[in-house]
C-alpha cells in the first residue's frame, strides 16, 4: 500500500457525462500528479499540483480539469465524455519539497468506461 | 520536452535467466531515472531508481546502469522468477518548475518456469 487513495475504484457512465475522480496524496506529501493510461499504452501525464497550485501540465484536454484543496486532496473532473477517455486514471504523489526530484507514489487508480 | 523510448516492447526469458530493458531519453538535463513495475490492473511501484550522479546503483538481483553521455539507461534483472512477470517502465526527470515523470512506453516481461 502506498499510502495514495483513490475513489472510485471503477466508474461506468455514458458519453457526454461528466465525472469527478478523487486522490488523497500520502501524509506529508505536497504534490500531487494526474495520469491517464489507455489500453496498451504507457502513462501519460496530465497535471501537478503543488501545494494547491498549478505547477505543470502534461498533455490533459481541455475538457479535463484538475484542482487541489487546502487539505491537499486533489480531484480530477473529465466532462463531455468520449468513448476514448475510457482509461485508468492514476493519481500519484511525492513530497517534491526538497530541492531534488522526489519518487513519485502512485494510487490504486480509477478504472473509466464510457459507453 | 522529453522523450523517453524504451526496448523491447515485450520480452520472455526463462526462469533463472536474466532480462535487460533499455532506455534513452533525449533532454541532457534529465537528472532522475526511476523504474516502475506494474502488475495487471494494479499500480505502478517504485522498484528501484538513479539519479544523474551515479553510474550504476543495484538492490539485491535489481541494477540499474546510466550513461549520460549516450543518454541511456538500462534496468537488469538477475535469476528471474515467474513472479518477475509484469509491465516494466522507465522514466525521465527534469528538475525544473515541477517534478514531472516523462514515461517510456512499458516493457512486458514474461518469465517461463
């Protein structure tokens, strides 16, 4: 166990919906990062967040968009759905304090399927 | 920014016998190199990493070699075991306004008993 959680564990939801993934990061850890990995694919990274701020984005659409709250939870929300957003969504976290790059540890993830 | 390939795309080794993943990143600044390794429908875990100061770096039948000056890297697995079986990936780090993982695209290795 890592110490990341994710909810839910699988969604199921039609095209055009909207849904809202959550991520708890470890305790201490300041920085949280979204990933999408589709079938057969490698992990694509979304966004960071730092301490409740935007600190880099990845290749995320422009109908996904991420915050992270003051107790450093993070949520994922995914809107207008397509058939291809159907993925794992994984949230990962690190600590990304100390001037050196910091081992980022994923969560369980969540399993999308858009019918 | 930056590219990470990664090869082979799938590999089956007997058991017993060792597996060699490689890696090339393309951005002279990457300065960490972590290896994840991902059952199916599980997460990916840290399995062993380096950073650019460091040749080589093993834990217990794990190494991991990087040559900067090639931009390579390469993860070995010694005396392997059906259990080895899984998705390996490779990433890159660049240490700037974030700590961004850029991933290869996975190794699957099969161990045969």
């Amino acid at each position: 166990d890592s110490g990341v959680t994710q909810t839910p564990k699988h969604l199921i939801t039609a095209t055009g919906q909207r849904v809202t993934l959550r991520c708890s990061p470890r305790s201490g850890d300041l920085s949280v990062y979204w990933y999408q990995q589709s079938l057969d694919q490698g992990l694509q990274f979304l966004i960071q967040y730092y301490n409740g701020e935007e600190r880099a984005k990845g290749n995320i659409l422009e109908r996904f968009s991420a915050q992270q709250f003051p107790d450093l939870h993070s949520e994922l929300n995914l809107s207008s759905l397509e058939l291809g957003d159907s993925a794992l969504y994984f949230c990962a976290s690190s600590v990304e304090d100390s001037g050196v790059q910091e081992t980022q540890y994923f969560g369980p993830g969540t399993r999308l399927l858009v019918l | 920014g930056e590219n990470v390939e990664q090869h082979p795309s799938t590999l089956s080794v007997q058991e017993g016998d060792s597996a060699v993943i490689k890696c090339t990143y393309s951005d002279s600044a990457s300065n960490y190199f972590p290896w994840y390794k991902q059952e199916l429908g599980k997460r990916p875990q840290l399995i062993i990493d380096i950073r650019s100061n460091v040749g080589e770096k093993k834990d217990q039948r794990i190494a991991v070699t990087l040559n900067k000056t090639a931009k390579h890297f390469s993860l070995h697995i010694t005396e392997t075991q059906p259990e080895d079986s899984a998705v390996y990936f490779c990433a890159a780090s660049i240490r700037n306004t974030g700590n961004q993982f850029y991933f290869g695209t996975g190794t699957s290795l099969t161990v045969i008993p």
